[in-house]
C-alpha cells in the first residue's frame, strides 16, 4: 500500500503562484504513475498533470503552460508548481499513485487539499 500526503494549499490572488507537495510512503517502489487531480464545488474530478517512471509528464489543456509537475526521488516526493493561477483553478486538489502489483493496479489517493484563488 502507499500512503499520500498533500500539503501547500491556500489562498492566492489571481496571477500568484503556489506549489503543492505530495509526499508518499509505503511500497513505493510499485509506483508507476503519480498524478494530481482537482474537484470543484459540482463538478466532477479531474486529471490536470501527470508523472511516470520513466519521467514524462502529461496536462490537461486547462494548465498547459502554467502548470509543471516534477519528483524529488531522493524525498519521495511529487510537486505540483502552479503559476498564473485564476479564480477558475479553485478546487480541492489531490494527490493520485497508480502501482502495479503482479498484474494488479492499486489507486492509493491523498486526503485533498484546498486551493482558493481570489479574483
């Protein structure tokens, strides 16, 4: 199993920047893919940026440019660096880890944090 813990939500004005942080913990070594994902109020939760082993990354079109994600491996730890950021960026934010275990993909998920961009 792996545990996740987001932190470096808040509060922001549009245009400022903030980084979250993901740490992981557990069976790491099985993690294939990390991720971050974002739920506003009434709307459904959504795929925004995405890192694999091999150190490719992927975006939503939403944050393409503004948006990067990247890996410490050393900390075990994923980062989300948001700049630019717009009221429409407000959401809960989480943390995703897809692992492979023999032909098994476990989801391990992070409690969310909140991140309010005031206009």
């Amino acid at each position: 199993q792996v545990q996740l813990v987001e932190s470096g939500g808040g509060l922001v004005q549009a245009g400022g920047s903030l980084r979250l942080s993901c740490a992981a913990s557990g069976t790491i070594l099985r993690i294939v893919v990390m991720g971050w994902y974002r739920q506003a109020p009434g709307k459904e939760r959504e795929l925004i940026a995405a890192i694999i082993n091999n150190g490719s990354t992927n975006y939503a079109d939403s944050v393409k440019g503004r948006f990067t994600i990247s890996r410490n491996n050393a900390k075990n730890t994923v980062y989300l660096q948001m700049n630019s950021l717009k009221p429409e960026d407000t959401a809960v934010y989480y943390c995703n880890s897809d692992s492979i275990y023999g032909s098994t993909w476990l989801d391990s998920w992070g409690q969310g944090t909140q991140v309010t961009v005031s206009s």
